[in-house]
C-alpha cells in the first residue's frame, strides 16, 4: 500500500526535490504551503496535478493539526523555515517563531495527530557556526554564529527532546550547504551563477559580493533529500550529518562558475562591506562517515558538476526558449539604451 508524505516547505528547493524523489517512489504527497494573495509554485508547476496542497502556517498550530488531520502522514517532513541567514540579523524573532518554535508546534501537532508518524527535521551545519573541530560530526558541539543557526539549533533539540520524551521516531539530518538550479537568487551560490551567464549575455556589468574566503561544504539538493528520505526508513530514529566532506571558498566557487563562461572575474566582481555578516562562519566541512556506513548514502554529483549545472542552467534561462519576464525587460531596456546613445551620438 503507498505511504502518504507530508512535506513543509514544498515549494522551496528541497521539498520539490523531495516531492519528485517521494512521486518517484509512489508515495501520496502532501505539501503545506502559506497562504498568500500571489502563488510561487514554480519548482513544483512540473508536478503540481500529482500532489496535493493543503494552507497551513508554522504560525498557526490550529493550521497544523487540520493539515495533520487531513494528509493523515505516514511521513512528515519539516522543511519550512525562514532560511536565509542574512534576514536572520533583520528579522531574529520572525525567523526564531518560523525555524524554532515552528518545529515546536509542528511535533505537538503531531503527538495529537499522528504520534505513529515519522518525522524528520531539517537541521542545518549552521549550528556549528564557530567550529570546535573539522570535519563536523554527529557529535561535535554547536556553537551558531547568527539568530538562524541559533533557531535551528532549538529545532534540532526540541526534535531530540520529542524523541527522548515522547518515544516518537523523530529525527534530525544535520545538512551541510546543498544547492541547485532551483536555489533561490539571494543565495550566494545562485548570485553567483546567474551572475556569471548574465555578465557573459550582457545582461549584467558587475557582482557584489562579502567574504570569499569563507569556505563551505557544497553538494547538490537532489542528492541530499535522498537521504532524508532514507532516514526515515531505518528501524531505530538517529540524527545524521550529511555533507560531501569537502570544503571549497567562495573564491574558488566564483572562478569556477565565471570560467564556465569564460569571464575574467577580476573584471566584474566586487567586494562590499555591506555583504560581510556580523559574525562570519569561515569554515564549515561535514564527515558523512555515519551516513554512508548506516543508510548506505553517498552523494553522486561533485561540486565541479554542480556549479556547471548552475551556470548553464541560468544561461538557458537567460538566452533560450525559457528566457524569463525579467530577463526579457532587461534586453529590451539595453537595447533602448543602446538605440538612445547612438542617437545622441549623432
């Protein structure tokens, strides 16, 4: 008999990955989504007929439990956050109430609900922040450098405390950075890759970015959220990291995906004072030994490959049949420009 999933966040990067990977196992999914005046479905539009959306707010726990009562989960997935760490500084109690106290009522929605359901939490290698040792494990102590990585850390240990308190099989993967051609624009990663094929179309002059020298560890989303899944198919609940257990700068980022393109990013990129966060994580690399002995996971695609899938995914986005509304202005507008310093230079 198909398991139901139930995934929060299932319009963001990870929940349309999850959603394909779950379709692809034949799971009924479920999404919970927010309500708002404008839909932002486009991750999931390629399987929207296939799944089944439902309103609810990590906000609201009455929301929840309707949702809850509902879907009537096999598997529940926690996704959903205010996950950007620069909003974190402007908006800490807003993203303390969303990635906190958010994952609160989402495990009490479930007690009351489905206490028989599994549940997985999405944990972020923020938490270690000020690194106490490299590589990071399972093991290793937090120590969150911005009001993100303190949120998720309660998330991660109010999971901890469900499991332990209340028996429920709740676990949390501790993910290190996971990008793709579905990251949002405001993160680095996707800045710097629609950057690199808009300065090649000539689209764009020039890239602002903060520290170069902080280094992370990088994979690709569709792989990590094979191991969520896979978390939830052990017969005993255990947290685990999952990271490629390699670490590059943001420096060697930008030059891989400009030479993609072939751009000199010595022409274009500047360095903002702005763009530098409060307290910096400088360095940030996973052991994923646990994952791979444990739940046989490893992940397939390198970061070589996965910035080269970034970048041409932008540039077909940017100059082929998918050419976008606002890519499509910003020609226009270059054009009329153009047109108007020729004219004046007559």
């Amino acid at each position: 008999m198909p398991k139901t999933a139930f995934v929060t966040g299932i319009t963001g990067q990870d929940g349309s990955y999850l959603a394909d990977l779950l379709l692809s196992k034949d799971y009924h999914v479920f999404g919970m989504v927010r309500r708002s005046s404008t839909e932002n479905f486009a991750r999931i539009e390629h399987i929207r007929d296939r799944i089944t959306l439902i309103q609810g707010d990590l906000l609201d726990a009455s929301s929840l439990i309707k949702a809850l009562e509902r879907a009537k989960p096999d598997e529940i997935y926690n996704l959903a956050a205010q996950s950007f760490v620069p909003t974190s500084w402007d908006q800490p109690i807003l993203t303390g109430e969303f990635t906190a106290l958010g994952v609160t009522r989402l495990l009490e929605a479930m007690r009351a609900v489905c206490p028989d359901a599994r549940f997985y939490q999405a944990s972020s290698s923020e938490m270690f922040g000020k690194v106490r040792e490299v590589p990071q494990t399972e093991t290793t102590p937090f120590h969150p450098r911005s009001p993100y990585g303190v949120a998720k850390a309660y998330g991660h240990y109010i999971t901890l405390n469900a499991r332990e308190s209340y028996d429920l099989f709740a676990v949390s993967g501790i993910l290190f950075n996971h990008e793709s051609p579905r990251r949002g624009l405001e993160f680095v990663t996707r800045k710097i890759t629609r950057a690199a094929a808009a300065i090649k179309l000539g689209l764009q002059d020039s890239l602002e970015l903060g520290n170069l020298d902080a280094r992370r560890d990088w994979g690709f989303a569709g792989d990590y959220v094979d191991a969520m899944w896979r978390m939830l198919q052990q017969d005993a609940p255990q947290d685990y990291v999952i990271a490629t257990g390699s670490t590059h700068s943001v420096r060697t980022l930008v030059n891989l995906a400009f030479a993609s393109v072939d751009v000199n990013p010595e022409a274009h990129v500047r360095i903002s004072a702005a763009l530098i966060r409060p307290a910096e994580v400088d360095l940030l690399v996973g052991d994923p030994s646990r994952a791979k002995r444990e739940l046989a996971w490893s992940p397939n695609t390198s970061f070589e490959q996965l910035v080269e899938m970034m970048v041409r995914a932008d540039y077909d986005d940017l100059s082929g049949t998918h050419l976008g509304a606002t890519a499509r202005q910003t020609r226009t507008l270059k054009t009329i420009k153009s047109r108007r310093n020729a004219l004046s230079a007559k």
